[in-house]
C-alpha cells in the first residue's frame, strides 16, 4: 500500500504519501473547503467514498495515512463500505476542524476508540508530528518535536506496525520491510529530498520499490502499484502543496502550488532538484 512520511528541513515540516492500492481507482483534482470556523483545507478525494486520502489546511496541519498489514486476516484493506466512509471521514475531519497537531491526533485517537480495524497516521503542523498505531482499542501516539540541531528529523511509515504486535512479518510482506528501509536510507543524508524518496525505483519496476509497479510481481507479494503522490510543506505562515494523480512520479510531473490558502502560483516540473525548491 502506502508509504508515508514526515521531515524538518529549513524550518519547514515536509509530509509525504505515495498512494498505492491493488484495483485501479480514480482520483480527483484536489479542491480548497471550507471547513469549521476559519479553517481552509486541501482535500484530496477519491472513487468510493466521500471523505479524503490526505490532506492539509491553512493552519499547517497535514494528515497522511497508511493502511496496516497484520499476521492475522485481520487487515485495513479489507474494509466494508461503511468502514470506508467512516474511516475517510475521520482523516476530513481532522483537519477541517483543528488548528494544530496536538488537537487533531487528539481527535483522531479518541475516534480510533470505537474504529477497531488497523490503522497508520501522521498528523503534523510546524512544530510537531504525531504518529499513531491503532488497533482494537490498543492506540500508541508519538509526539515527535523537531530540533534543527540533528540529523534524524524525519520519520517515514509502511505498512507495518513498530509498536503494536501481531504486525506482518517480512517473510509474508518483502515490500514494507524494503520500502521502509530504502525511504529511511535516502533521508539519511542531509539534503532530505522527499522527491527522491517518491521516484525512488532501487527495485525496478516492482511492487517492492517506493515507486511502485507492476512489471515485476514475486510470488507471495500483492500487485500493488502507486496511483497517486502528495508532498505538503508549511513553516507556519504559508502552505505549499505538490501532488500527481492518477499516474505515478516516473511516469507523469508534479504539479506544485506555492501558497495555496494565499496567492496560489502552479507550477508543473517532474526534475528532482526543481521539485525540492519549489517546495519551499
């Protein structure tokens, strides 16, 4: 499925999710809601349901979302249609009704209380990120403070659980073991180039790359391949936004909006280093 991202570069947090699903799904063009009180929100919607796969608003609170394997035939992608539009709801709901981080994951881990299924969420603003783990009423919620000062600012999500048990194991799930260690490996370093995390194809055109494909399937692994791509930054006085859909980064360009809940400007570009500045 998914791999999802938060990362503190030059006083801006950057989040990240690629969007992968087995059956071909249409996505739409992102459009700006209005949500509670003053808040403004970039939804990005899909075929078959009516809430949102991510999205962030004008306060810089950003979610990404990830579904979860587990060793069980207990897993996320396996949702009715009123889990669905429960679940997507929910991700709407967070950010068109809070003002920041804290409130939001607050939020989320109050719904996740009665939503039993597995789930992956990264909820971000300027100054913090909170990643949670759900799974029947077992919820693990991490607040991440950034610090200029280091070098491990970032935090990426497959599909697999860190801290709850029972997660897939890598003998029956290759792909979120390799996707994971790959995106981690990249932001490593010091630039922290989301972008190359995104077109990042170290294993080919399979479904064990972060940029997914299907040319190349192992037994054992889901035909998974990426749909759609989204990259938010905000410092906490503008928003920007780059996203593709319906295709994947090889194979289709970026388009970047600089300021969105502002003076929106777009721009489309599929160069990595251009990609990298226009985010900021």
């Amino acid at each position: 499925m998914c791999t999802i991202g938060a990362v503190f570069k030059e006083k801006y947090v950057i989040t990240f999710k690629q969007m992968d699903l087995a059956v071909p799904t249409v996505y739409f063009e992102p459009c700006v809601i209005r949500g509670n009180s003053d808040i403004q929100y970039l939804k990005f919607g899909r075929e078959g349901n009516s809430g949102t796969w991510c999205g962030i608003n004008n306060y810089g609170v950003s979610l990404i979302t990830s579904d979860s394997y587990m060793s069980t035939n207990t897993n996320s992608i396996n949702l009715s249609q009123s889990e669905i539009e429960l679940i997507f709801g929910a991700y709407n709901n967070a950010i068109a009704n809070y003002k920041d981080a804290y409130h939001a994951a607050e939020y989320m881990c109050e719904f996740y209380k009665s939503f039993l299924l597995p789930d992956i969420t990264i909820i971000s603003d300027a100054k913090e990120s909170y990643y949670i783990e759900t799974f029947n009423k077992e919820i693990i919620c991490v607040k991440r403070e950034f610090n200029s000062q280091t070098d491990d600012n970032y935090f990426v999500a497959t599909n697999h659980f860190r801290f709850i048990h029972d997660a897939v194991e890598y003998k029956d799930n290759h792909s979120t073991f390799l996707r994971l260690e790959r995106a981690e490996r990249i932001l490593q370093g010091e630039e922290k180039n989301v972008f190359k995390v995104l077109l990042d194809q170290y294993y080919g055109k399979s479904v064990l790359s972060i940029c997914r494909e299907k040319e190349i399937v192992p037994e054992g692994e889901g035909a998974f391949f990426t749909q759609a791509s989204a990259v938010f930054s905000t410092n906490g006085n503008i928003v920007n936004c780059a996203y593709l859909i319906n295709g994947n980064p090889i194979s289709k360009k970026y388009t970047v909006i600089h300021d969105v809940f502002g003076r929106p400007v777009a721009t489309i570009s599929d160069e990595i280093d251009s990609l990298n500045e226009k985010i900021f």
